[in-house]
C-alpha cells in the first residue's frame, strides 16, 4: 500500500479572514506604481484583493502577475507581501514546479512566520515531493512546536520517517496523529504500512482493519445524508 502524504487546506483558504487582521492600513498601503500621470493608481491592498479574486475564478496568470506586482511594489515587511510569496508558492506547488515553490514559500516565512499553517504544511510536502524528507520533516516539526494538535502533519512527518526507514519513528507519529483524531483513515493505514514494513503482521491487519471499519462508517453516513435522486420509476 502506497503511504499517503497530504495537505489539508487548498490554495484558494490563505485570505480571507485569515488575511484580514494583517492587511496594511490605509495610510500605508501606498500605490503600487509611482503615479505617472493625474489617475490614481491602486493600492497595495487592492491590488492584493484583485489578485485574489483572480485566483478565485481560475484567472491563475492575471492572479501571479497581481502577486508578482505587490512582491515588486509594496514596501518590505507589507503583510500583503507575505501573503503574495505564499499564494505564489502554493500556486507553484499545484503547478509541481517544487523548487519555484520553496523559494516561494520561505520568502513568505521570512517575512512572516507566522503565517497560517497551511504555508508551512505546503513547504513541507513541496520538500517531500522533491525527495527531500529531512527538510519535511524540519518544516512540519516547526508547524508543530507552534500547533501540536495538526494530525494530519503528525500523519505526514509519519510517512517521512518510513520514507527514510526510521519506522519506529514512523509508527510514533501515526499514533500521535490517531491519539488527535481516532478516525484518521489515513493514520490508519499508514500505520499498518508501517507494521508490515516491521513484520508485525497482526498489528498490521489490526489497524487495517480499523482504517476499513472507518470508511465504512463513513460511508454509510454519506449515504444516508445523500439527497433522494428524485427518479422513482422502475
């Protein structure tokens, strides 16, 4: 069974409320551009709104020029350049440019650590996703000094560590990422991975076992909630 490392948050969720708190003030959010001529240019902040709404409709490469202006344009240390680095990063992480998106994403946690989880989570699985579990690792285990209860990280450090062989470090982080959120499937079955890896057979098909009953539940929930097709004929 191929081990399961996955992010938990798309790329649309780093604004919005996320963002709001850290906008910059009227009074600093100056023009993008020096006004060349009588009509006002936009601001930093509505340029960084209109890039975002670009990314919303799918409008990707009206979205990283916006993106691209802001990181030109805006003052140092401006939260909407973090933020710019950010969606870059996580737009080339969907894109699997890995080495555009690391650049990307540590541009934006220099700036500001501390950014939503999501940027760091993304740095990690970019690291991973390049062949370079140590340096995941070393991300995910600083997201989580600042927030422990993530069990989908704790999952992910998990597969890192089997990816390097280091099961028993590997089956600690998928039983911390369990002891979090009991019904993690994924935890689950990346923990009977890890036990076959070992030749604990037994242990193995018991948390195999777990992972299926999990699904099954969830199943049976969804179909339960699921709207009447409305075709009765036949």
């Amino acid at each position: 069974m191929t081990s399961r490392v996955y992010g938990f948050l798309g790329v649309m969720l780093l604004g919005g409320m996320l963002f709001a708190a850290g906008c910059s003030k009227p009074e600093e959010s100056a023009p993008v551009q020096a006004e060349s001529s009588a009509q006002r240019q936009p601001t930093v902040n509505e340029v960084f709104r209109k890039a975002e709404a670009d990314l919303r409709e799918g409008r990707v490469e009206a979205a990283i020029a916006g993106f691209s202006a802001i990181i030109k344009g805006a003052y140092e240390k401006a939260p909407e350049r973090a933020f710019s680095y950010a969606y870059l990063g996580q737009i080339a992480y969907r894109a699997g440019k890995m080495d555009l998106a690391i650049e990307n994403l540590n541009h934006a946690l220099n700036e500001q650590p501390a950014l939503p989880p999501q940027v760091r989570m993304t740095l990690g699985n970019a690291y991973f996703q390049k062949g370079e579990p140590v340096k995941a690792i070393a991300s995910w285990e600083e997201l989580l000094s600042r927030q422990p209860n993530l069990p989908t990280v704790r999952n992910n450090v998990g597969v890192a560590y089997m990816d390097l062989g280091e099961l028993d470090r590997a089956i600690q982080a998928f039983e911390q990422a369990i002891a979090i959120t009991p019904d993690h499937v994924r935890a689950h079955e990346n923990l009977a991975d890890a036990y076959d890896k070992k030749g604990l057979k037994q242990e193995a098909e018991a948390a195999r076992r777990k992972a299926a009953a999990i699904r099954l539940r969830r199943d049976a929930g969804s179909e339960q909630t699921a709207p009447a097709s409305g075709d009765e004929s036949g």
